[in-house]
C-alpha cells in the first residue's frame, strides 16, 4: 500500500490565502510521491470540489511536458456514488413541476393564501427547504417543533404550505418509482460510504481537496476522509495568521467560519492543522487580510495590531491597487485597461474575479476594442439564449394575451427561418409590419394572430391579396393560440413542433440548442405525470424547465490564453499572477443573505438549520483568498444608475485599517495606483478635442420639388416646423406607429368622433329631445367603445369620460340644433388658386357643417383634448379659417358655396364639466396671408429648417431625430414666416 502519511487521522492540511490551490496541491503531493516510482501516483485518488478544479489540476500534471501517470481526479461528490442500492432519485424538475401543482391546487382552494401566480416562486422556494433539510440530514418532522400553531396567523398560513413538504410530498414520492429526493439519495449515499469504512477502510491514499464541508453531508464525507488510513482533507485560503483570540471569536460571517466548524466536526484545534507540504510561511499580505477581516467581537486588537502592520504596510500593499470609478461602465473600462496593460508582463494569468454577470459582459466588450476574447467561466441561463428567447416567445403567443411586439420580435428573430429562405422571409415580415401591425387604423382592432392572418391589403392594380404569402401563413398557424386546458404533456409536444416549424435544423444547433433539446426532452418526460393544466400557466412551467438546465457556456472563438474571467466559486480553487475583484460594493460582494418566507431565524436555530450569514462567510473568503494573490486590483464603481454605492464590508474595514496606518499613506498609494485606471477609462471615453455643435439644418429642396399641395393641418406645420414639410412631402418619408404602443390621444380623438358622427346621423332629421338623446348616445358609445378598445380596464375609463361629456354635448347640441341644421359631417374638399409658382391646392376635411337659420355655415372642429387658445389661433392654428375659405368657394361638393358665418372648436375632453367651446376669428384676408407664406417658400434661397417657430418648448416631431436635434441649439432660427403675426402673449 503506498504511504503518504506517517501520522494518525484525521488529517487536515492547508494552503494560505493567495495560494493557487491547485499547483500547491500538486506541488505538494509530487513531494510526498518522491521516491516513489512513477506508477504510485496512479493509485492516488485526488477528490476536488468542482470540475473546473479537476480540468485544472489534471494540466498541472502535464505541464512537465512528457507523459506521466496520472491520479485518480474525481468530484468530491463522486466518492460516495453507487454506494446505495435504494431506487434513482427523483428529478429535480420532476419534483418542481409536482410541487407547483401541489401549490396551485392549494391557492385555489384556499384564494387568501396567495395569487395563482404565485405557485411558481412558492414551489421553488419549499423545493429549495426540502433540499436544505436533507443536506443538514435533519428529519422534517422538526417543522412540528418550529412552529407553533398558537403563534400568529401568518404562520398558521406558513403551515399549511409546509404540510406538502411534510406529508403530500413524502407521500406522493412513496407512491412512485423513485423513493427519494436528490439530496436525500446523495445524503445516504455518503452514509453508507461511512458505514461501510468503518469496517473496510479503503488501502489507497484518499485525498479530499478544496472543500470546506458548508453542508452537513459534505462535512460527514470529509470527516471520513480524514480519518482514513491515508487519507487526508487539504484546505484551501486557510488563516494561519489569525491568533487565538480572534480564532475563537469567529462567526458565520467570517471566511473562517467553515474552516472552524469542521475542525469542531473532527475533534481538531486550528494548532492541528498543517501546511501542505512544499508551501512557504504566509506573507504580510495575508497578515493584513487577517487583521482586516478580524472577527467583529475582537476588533479592538486593531490598535495593538498598528504598530506591526505600519512596519510591514509597504511589503502589504505591494502589489495591491484600489480602482474606484465613477460608473460600471468606467468600472469596466478600468478593468479592461488593467488587463490589457497585464498581458504587457511576460508569463502568467490575469483573471477578473466578480459575482456581477452585468459587470463581466461589459468587461468582455471593452476588451473587444483590442480584439480580445476572454475565457470566461460562465455563461448565460439557457432562457437568455437565443433559442431559449425563441421558445420563450412562441410560448407567450400560444398561451397568453396577443401582443404585437411579442409577434414582431419572435418573426424576426434571427433563428426564425433560418435557412435560404430567410430574405423571403424578412421580406414578408416587412409587408406585414407596414401594412398590418404598424397601421394606426387598426391598431385597436388588431389582437390576434388569426385576424393578422385573415387581413387583405389592397394591390396597386387594383382588387384585394392576402397580407400574408404562404410562408407567413403557416408560420402564423403554428402560433395558433390555444383555448381549453389539455395535458401538460400535450401542451409540451405543441410547443416544441411549433419552434421546429419556425427555426428549422438551426434550433437546435451550437451548444445552446443543443442544451435546448435536452431541455424539451427533460421536460417532456416530467411533464408526463402533470396532467392537466391551463394555457396562461404554461409559460411558467417552461421558465421551471428551461431554469432547470442552468447556464450554457459556449466558447468564444480564440479566447486569449492567459485572460480569465472566473466566478467566486471557480476561483476558490485556482489563482492567477494578476487577480482584479470586481463590483466590490454590497449587494453583490456580499450578495445579501436570502429571505426564508418559510422559517424565522430562531425557528432556523431551533430546528439546527444553518445561519443565513453562512454565504456571507463563504463570500468573504472568496474575498480573502483572492486579495491574497501577487498581484490584486480592488474594484468598484462610486455611483450605480445615478444614486451612490455602498463599498463592500470588507473593503471598508481595509480602507479604515489603511487609513489609520503612517497617516494614511498605504492607503492613499493603493488608490494613487488605482487611480491610474480610472484616469485612463476617463480619457479613452472621452475625444481628445473638442466636439463644435452642430449648425441647425437647412435644406434648400429645388423649387420644382417643393410641395404644391398641402392640406390645411399642413399650413401649421409649415409655420411651426418647416422641416417637417420637407422630411414628409418631398423626401415622402412617413413616421411608423410603434407596434406595441396602447391607445393614446389620437385613439381616443377617433373614438369620439365616432360617437358624436354616429350619433349625429342618428338624430339628423329631427332632434328626438333631451331623454331620448341621451339614451341613443349611451347606447353609441357603448357600441364604438366595445368595438373600439380591447383592454377592459381602458374601455371603462373612455366610457366614463363620455358619460361626463354627454350632459355639456347635449345641452350645447339642443341649442345649436336650434340656430340650424348638420349638414355635412367629415366632408373633405379642395380649393385651387394661383400663386406666383403657378398653380396650388388647398385639401381639407371638416369635422361637422351646418346649415344656419340665416342662410350662412357654421364649421366645427372636435378635439378630445385642450382647444387653441386666442393667440394660437392667431398665429398657429389656421385650420377653420383655411376650411371657410374652402366652403365659401364651393370647394366642397357635399356643401354649396356660401358664407361661412361661424367657426369654433368643441373641446370634448370629458374634464371639469365635460367639456369646452371657443369660437375661432373669420379672417377676411386669409387667402392673402397664405398666398404671402407659400410664395416665400418658393424663393430659391428659402430654407426649410427644423422647430422655425415652436409653439411650445416641449415640442416634438416624428423628424427629430432625423434633423439631428439635440446636437445644435433650439433658439427659433429667424423672424417669423412671411404671413405670420408676430407672437404676445397668450
């Protein structure tokens, strides 16, 4: 048998903080193999806590260059597999997906106890308790000792939850083919490991490296392991230079705390533990960290620490740096810097060590400025994939509420028809979006795929086609949503022939879609014993299913060899030359301790769960073991999305403990090396000269491309915002509808003139008196209303409003009808006349026309919001003076000429007493003044420059962006327009 160890278990060794784990492991068992021949390695079984440490430590055996033999790596975990004989444990989703039907059945009978949205995070949190339990090895009968039913009714309620996982769960279990829960299986797994070394312990050296034993059942294995003939537990950031005092005043929250506890386990005292072999004393940095990280009962050894910690801050501090940069993004710019500048030094890794997935992205985007790809340890959740995206889209057409924007981005997501036909596609996808899912007119109409699918769209020869060609049209078939409950199972096979149909092969292609298939296949499997269920809980069975395969790392293509970036856990077990600590602020160095919704801290304490501080700890040896490296950048950013940040606990223990050294003066050389980082990330955002504003635009179409038709609205856009002329009548460009937008102003504008045109011809013959006015109204708006707006929320509101209107409308209506008859009701004309360009056309639509007792007409306009005050009206609004100019010179063919005697705006707002009239002035001189205006702008030289004479400073056009406002000042350009009063006060 090869002997490694001469002295009696159980044996615990250690390497300091700022150790590479793994090389010091092997280092050290190549010493301890020395003499021995070359094929005693191979009986050596080396368990590590993760893979990663395992690929690790398996190329530090080969980095001597020549074939040798190998140990026995293996997971920790692996050590007590197959141990037991009891029937496979049940899946995790399988277990999810029964629990979640066991809440949602509860929350249905029971409605007080939570929404039905609710089973989802409710299941997920008490699989996460079951699975706590059985890691601790304690029995859940202890709930009945936690809770007690005399306490209040919260708990009470909390009890009837934990009656799942206490007695349904247990038994649903028993009643199937798999006997346990994963952790209970891997739990007695470890005990019959233990029970059977009792007896036959094993003959080869067994060595446990890198854990800490967190759980109980770790612990258990760990504890075997040491007291092995040859085994023995290696350690990894262990604090020899912590003394006595602080030892024993350590608790959950320090980077000892696990260290402590399983020495408790093995009856040994920190004296007991010993440096792996080959491995130097630890250095004034880990002395520092020591002191910092003191355990909070004892910190009044600071000042007794002083005097040493001033000898050796220079031999600290070398090597160390304090980034603080303004945002995450100058965050990441720094670290970017810092790494770029590293790989400047010959040899040896540089890793960004960080919690914050936000912060490694940005991170691997600065780095691309150089065309750099690091290697990172982690990857995105297979829901954040793009075919996780794509399945989570179909998912929510199928299921929930029809949404426009959903339907739009899964149409042109770049795995739907990814194959040659994708131009087609694209080009299908486009005509639909125009014609159908950006149209103003249909916008509240429009709410679902079949009414898409069943859409014509009017052919420029002439006569109706479809909207959708063929292969539009079975893409929006496999989105057919689903009506009635079905089984899960049924439900799962839907979902995944509706993506094949819609991505093809490349679904299921590169190592997310394969993920993703193996992700349907799990899930359809555990879907098998759901049974029933309603379409609109389907989403959040798919999120369960697609959370269940975890992260999904593909690899960059060329990642640079020696950049690194590594989560907390992939750094316990290996280091790197140049380590940088990332986002250290709290939140997320540490992340804050989980709330129990099921359990209080002392009903924690009383049943022997662990304290919620214990992650605390495990972070803060993270911490520690990587301040330790060679080289180590501390990291973070001032501000986040504009509010302050809170540094992490342990940096401000080491900025105070600095601080209180020589005067400061360690701390202020860390920051002063930081500082250059930052300084850097500073100037590299920032141009090196100075960017002059931009000139407001001023296009000078040719005279022959200047418009020579405009409708009367257009006359106000043309005083205030000529630029918007030119962008929509000679450029011809047309501002798109957002898809997904909800009903606003204009929509509601629409939905009342519906209701007042309807219910004008309703009553045109004669007015039917107040009572029955007001029936035939309500029943109208109902009608356009229902017709009109989908959400049922919105439809009361606009209802409402129209029930406030109604009252001011018919009174002011029961007078008008008095003084004259309606006689034309959206009448649209024209009127041509000659200007010195030759000849123009004046378009307009009135809202309402009528007829007056004494020969002449009245034009009303409609608004559903505020109407134009008298000095808009002056010198904006020229709308219902152009109309009269139009009416008066039988420019419409519903209304003969004649004198118009009357103009007013009627505001139907629904506000104060439901609504408001204003007259407008009759401009006797109004085809002069526009005669004036539109010869001014067909001089050659006339320019057409954007916001010429706002009406107010908050105004807007669909053309901004295109004049490139915001880059030059928006002071009005010039005097007024030709034609145009000068502008007082309203």
């Amino acid at each position: 048998m090869i002997r490694l160890f001469d002295t009696p278990g159980p044996r615990v060794f250690a390497l300091p903080p700022g150790a590479d784990f793994v090389s010091g492991l092997v280092s050290g068992l190549r010493d301890r193999l020395a003499g021995q021949p070359p094929e005693a390695v191979a009986g050596v079984e080396v368990a590590l806590n993760t893979r990663r440490a395992e690929r690790a430590a398996r190329e530090a055996f080969e980095a001597a260059g020549k074939a040798v033999f190998l140990p026995r790596l293996i997971n920790i975990e692996d050590l007590a597999t197959g141990r037991t004989d009891a029937p496979a444990a049940v899946g995790r989703l399988d277990r999810l997906l029964a629990l979640m039907k066991m809440v949602g059945a509860l929350l249905a009978a029971r409605p007080k106890l939570g929404p039905a949205a609710a089973a989802g995070p409710l299941a997920e949190s008490l699989a996460a308790l079951l699975d706590e339990f059985q890691r601790e090895g304690i029995a859940l009968a202890a709930l009945d000792r936690a809770v007690d039913v005399d306490q209040a009714a919260h708990w009470r309620r909390v009890l009837e939850f934990l009656q799942l996982v206490r007695e349904l769960w247990p038994a649903q279990l028993a009643a199937g083919t798999a006997a346990s829960d994963p952790e209970a299986r891997r739990r007695g797994e470890v005990e019959a490991l233990v029970a059977a070394w009792r007896t036959a312990p094993p003959d080869r050296p067994v060595i446990a490296a890198g854990s800490t034993g967190s759980t109980r059942t770790r612990a258990d294995l760990l504890v075997a392991v040491a007291g092995a003939p040859q085994g023995a537990v290696v350690l990894s950031g262990f604090d020899f230079a912590l003394d006595a005092e602080g030892w024993a005043g350590v608790t959950p929250d320090h980077p000892q705390y696990g260290h402590a506890r399983l020495l408790d386990r093995l009856g040994l005292t920190r004296d007991d533990v010993r440096p792996w072999s080959g491995m130097a004393e630890p250095g004034a940095r880990a002395a520092l960290l020591a002191e910092t990280l003191r355990p909070a009962p004892v910190t009044h050894r600071w000042r007794a620490a002083l005097p040493a910690l001033a000898r050796d801050a220079a031999a600290a501090t070398e090597g160390l740096e304090l980034i603080e940069a303004a945002s995450p993004a100058r965050e990441a710019d720094a670290i970017a810097l810092a790494m770029r500048a590293a790989l400047e030094r010959p040899g040896g890794r540089i890793a960004l060590v960080t919690p914050d997935r936000n912060l490694a992205r940005r991170v691997t985007a600065a780095l691309g400025r150089w065309g750099l790809n690091p290697d990172d340890s982690s990857g995105p959740p297979l829901a954040q994939t793009p075919p996780g995206v794509l399945v989570t889209m179909i998912a929510e057409l199928l299921c929930r509420p029809f949404d426009r924007v959903t339907l739009l981005a899964l149409l042109k997501h770049p795995l739907t028809a990814a194959g040659p036909e994708r131009k087609e596609h694209l080009q299908g996808v486009w005509r639909l979006e125009r014609a159908g899912l950006r149209r103003r007119q249909i916008a509240l109409r429009l709410d679902s795929v079949a009414a898409i699918e069943a859409m014509n769209v009017k052919e420029p020869a002439g006569g109706e086609a479809p909207l959708a060609d063929d292969a539009l049209r079975a893409a929006l078939t496999a989105l057919r949503p689903w009506g009635a409950r079905k089984p899960l199972a049924a439900m799962v096979a839907d979902h995944r022939r509706a993506a094949e149909a819609l991505a093809g092969p490349a679904l299921y292609e590169k190592e997310a879609g394969e993920a993703l298939k193996a992700a349907f296949d799990r899930f359809s499997e555990a879907a098998g014993n759901f049974g029933e269920t309603a379409p609109g809980d389907y989403p959040e069975l798919l999120a369960a299913a697609l959370a269940d395969a975890g992260e999904v790392r593909e690899e960059p293509w060329a990642p640079h060899p020696r950049l690194k970036i590594w989560g907390p856990l992939e750094a316990r077990s290996q280091m790197a030359e140049t380590v940088i600590l990332g986002g250290l602020n709290e939140g997320s160095w540490p992340a804050p301790p989980a709330i129990d919704p099921w359990l209080s801290r002392p009903m924690r304490e009383k049943i022997g769960l662990p304290s919620p501080e214990r992650r605390v700890g495990l972070s803060a040896h993270d911490f520690m073991q990587c301040a330790a490296a060679p080289r180590a950048i501390l990291s973070r950013a001032l501000k986040a999305e504009g509010a302050p940040t809170t540094p992490a606990r342990w940096l401000s223990r080491l900025t105070a403990l600095l601080g209180a050294v020589d005067g400061g003066a360690p701390l202020a050389a860390i920051r002063a090396r930081g500082a250059r980082w930052s300084g850097l990330a500073e100037r590299i955002g920032t141009p090196d000269f100075e960017i002059p504003p931009a000139s407001r635009p001023a296009p000078r179409p040719p005279v022959a491309a200047r418009p020579r038709r405009l409708s009367v609205t257009r006359i106000e856009t043309l005083i205030r915002d000529p630029y918007s002329i030119y962008a929509r009548e000679i450029l011809r460009l047309r501002a798109l509808d957002e898809p997904g937008a909800a009903a606003d102003q204009r929509d509601r504008g629409e939905v009342l003139h519906e209701v007042v045109e309807r219910f004008i011809v309703a009553t045109k013959a004669a007015w039917p008196g107040r009572e029955a006015a007001a029936a035939h109204f309500d029943r109208i708006a109902a009608e356009v209303v229902a017709a009109s707006v989908a959400a049922p929320v919105q439809a009361l509101a606009w209802e409402a409003r129209l029930a406030r209107v109604r009252d001011w409308f018919l009174e002011r209506e029961e007078a008008r009808r008095e003084g004259g008859a309606p006689l034309a009701l959206e009448a649209s004309g024209a009127l041509d006349f000659t200007t010195a360009g030759g000849r123009f056309t004046l378009r307009g639509r009135a809202d309402r026309i009528d007829a007056l007792s004494t020969g002449g007409y009245a034009i009303y306009d409609y608004k559903a919001q505020s109407i134009p005050s008298e000095n808009q009206m002056r010198i904006f609004q020229k709308q219902l003076p152009l109309l009269a100019l139009i009416v008066s010179n039988a420019g419409l063919d519903e209304v003969p000429a004649g004198p118009v005697e009357r103009l007013a705006y009627l505001s139907l707002s629904g506000d104060g007493k439901g609504g408001l009239e204003r007259d407008a002035p009759l401009e006797a001189d109004a085809l002069a003044r526009l005669v004036a205006l539109l010869e001014a702008y067909e001089e050659p030289d006339r320019t057409y420059p954007p916001r010429a004479y706002p009406e107010v400073m908050n105004y807007a056009s669909d053309y901004d962006h295109l004049s490139r406002y915001g880059e030059w000042d928006d002071a009005p350009p010039s005097a007024p327009p030709p034609g145009t009063p000068p502008r007082s006060a309203s």
